[in-house]
C-alpha cells in the first residue's frame, strides 16, 4: 500500500490527474490539511470518497477550484464573494454561493448552495489545473477524526480507496479553511479556520452563524469531530483532576508539576504552532497515553479555530 505515495513531481502530478480524470481517487496536500480528491462532476468518483471516509451523505464537500472564473461558471457570484475571493484566494477560505447547476446532488448534499475553494498549495492547484475540472475533497481522515497534516495519516486512514497519495510533506496551517456563506451582503461564518473573523471583518460585513436559523446551512456543524481514540480534557490554567498516570499534554504553558509527570508532552511557541501540531499530536498521543490534556488558548486570531476543533475533540458525543 505504501508505494501509493509518491513525490509531487510534475509527472506524478500528471498520472494523479489522469487517476482524477478516470474516476478515481487521490489524496493531496493544501496549506490547510490534506484533502481526498475526486472529479467534482462524477457522482460515482464522489460517492467512493464518501464510502471511503464513512461520512454521511448529509454532510457536503467543497469544491476545489484553480481560478475564479470556474466559481463563475457553477455559481452566483456575489458582491460579498467577490470581494472575499479577490482578498483571500488562494487561500484558507472556503465560500458558500448558490449553484447555477452543474453540480451533482452528492456533492451539495442536495442543497442549494455550494462551498468553493481556490487552495494555496502549488501541488493542489496544479493537481486541479491539470485535471481540468474541479475537485470535490473533504478533509482526507476517517469521518469524526482529527484532519490529517500529513500524507502518512491519509495513507492510514483512505489509503486502501486511493489511486495515489501525493506526499507535499506536513501542512503549513495545520486546520481547515474557514467557511463563509456569502450568498447574502453580510457574510456568514459557517466554520472557524485558516482566516480568522479578524480578517474577514476588515474586507466585508460579518453575521453571527446564529442569526441563521436554517440548519442546512452549516451541516457538518452537528457531527462528532476530531476525536482521538483516547479522551481528550481541557485545561485553561485552572485546577482539573487527572484521571490516569498514563496522561500526555499539548499546549502553550507549562502544565502544574503537582501533576505529576506525562508520558509526553508537547510545549508550543504560539497558537500558529499550536494550531499547525494539534492534529499530528493527537494521532500520535492517542497510541501512548490513556488521556491527552490539552490547554485551550484564547479566541484572537487562529486561536478561535483551535478552540473549536479543541471543544469538539473533547465533546463526549
Ligand atoms: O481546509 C479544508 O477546508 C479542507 C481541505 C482539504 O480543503 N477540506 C475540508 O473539507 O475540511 P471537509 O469536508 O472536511 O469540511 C467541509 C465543511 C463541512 O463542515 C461542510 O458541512 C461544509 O464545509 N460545507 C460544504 N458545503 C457546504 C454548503 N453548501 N453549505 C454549508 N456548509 C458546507
Ligand atoms: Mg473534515
């Protein structure tokens, strides 16, 4: 399985793109987390992707572009996207527009709407520019959890329904995108990421995902996420009780000594690092300790994507 993963050189580049083209799978890096491709326009390609990651078929993919003018093509553009798509593509941000047709059921979930993203990654773009359609992806983990930074961590999680895993190395960003609705004038944050509101409120006006009242509008939302195997608890400076000798701990302080010693710990410079290692360590404690401690940092900038995917990690359900 593992000769699955090749280096992003332009003929594997090529070959990745033919797999595309031919209905089939393939795993590849973003700045964000390594994403599992499929033709965007294939509902047999993308049904696999969801087989392959166990998801459920309410929860719909993004549709990963190379420029503007194929968003155009699929979509309503807005005053409120264009101005996003002009300040953060390529980038990690993905924009939710109504659909002119032309994109499968499958991939939207039914809805009326889909999500769209231009990635700044050159091994993605050149993926989606030489396959010459849009790729539909979702994160490249097993459905509930933690997204994969690396290609060894998709290899193990999708490896067996890929044609070819493109190894970019560990990711930069270390989250996913943001998701943003802007079908309306203000735009609606869907999912805390890459781009932080900070960002978005200098370029365009924002609403509060609770001003929406329709649930379809932000599906992934209401499942179980980024779950090790082993319990995650959090920890923002105060008095918790350790339940297990067999502890590790991820975070930006020094965890209180009365603790005790963890079997590993992982101390970060800032909450960029801390956002970049979060699912990494994850993966890797769950298979040496009984417990991660995790410190939950502040909401400014990515810090309130990290808090998410920290409240998810250690949600109980
Ligand atoms: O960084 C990322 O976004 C990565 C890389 C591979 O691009 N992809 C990713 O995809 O995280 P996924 O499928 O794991 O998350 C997509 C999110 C889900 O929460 C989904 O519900 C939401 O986007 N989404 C997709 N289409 C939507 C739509 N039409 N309306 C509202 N939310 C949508
Ligand atoms: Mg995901």
């Amino acid at each position: 399985m593992t000769d699955k993963t090749v280096l992003p050189t332009d003929e594997n580049i090529r070959a990745a793109a033919r797999a595309i083209s031919d209905g089939g799978l393939v795993v590849f890096p973003t700045e964000t987390v390594y994403g599992i491709g499929a033709d965007a326009a294939s509902p047999a390609a993308v049904r696999r992707i969801f087989e392959a990651k166990g998801r459920p078929s309410d929860n719909p993919l993004i549709v990963h572009v190379a420029d503007h003018d194929d968003v155009s093509r699929l979509a309503e553009v807005t005053d409120t996207a264009r101005r996003l798509m002009e300040t953060f593509w390529p980038g990690p941000l993905s924009i939710v527009l109504t659909t002119r047709g032309g994109i499968p059921d499958i991939v939207t979930a039914g809805l009326s709407t889909a999500a769209f993203r231009m990635p700044r990654n050159e091994i993605a773009l050149a993926l989606i520019r030489a396959s010459g359609v849009p790729i539909a992806a979702p994160s490249a983990n097993k459905s509930g959890r933690p997204s994969p930074t690396d290609a060894a961590s998709a290899l193990l999680d999708v490896g067996s329904w890929v044609e070819m895993v493109l190894d970019g190395g560990r990711t930069g960003i270390g989250l996913e995108s943001t998701v943003v609705d802007a079908t309306g004038s203000r735009a609606v944050v869907l999912r805390e990421g890459g781009v932080s509101r900070e960002m978005l409120e200098k370029v365009v006006q924002t609403a509060g995902a609770d001003e929406m009242t329709d649930v379809r509008r932000s599906p992934g939302t209401r499942h179980r996420h980024y779950a090790p195997t082993v319990p995650v608890m959090l920890w923002s400076g105060g008095d918790i009780a350790v339940e297990s000798d067999r502890w590790s701990f991820i975070g930006m302080a020094e965890p209180p000594l009365e603790w005790g010693v963890p079997v590993v710990r992982r101390l970060f410079g800032g909450v960029d690092e801390y956002a970049r290692e979060l699912f990494f360590s994850l993966r890797e404690f769950e298979i040496v300790s009984d417990i991660i401690i995790a410190e939950l940092p502040d909401s400014s900038g990515i810090g309130a994507a990290l808090r998410d995917r920290l409240e998810r990690a250690a949600a109980k359900s």
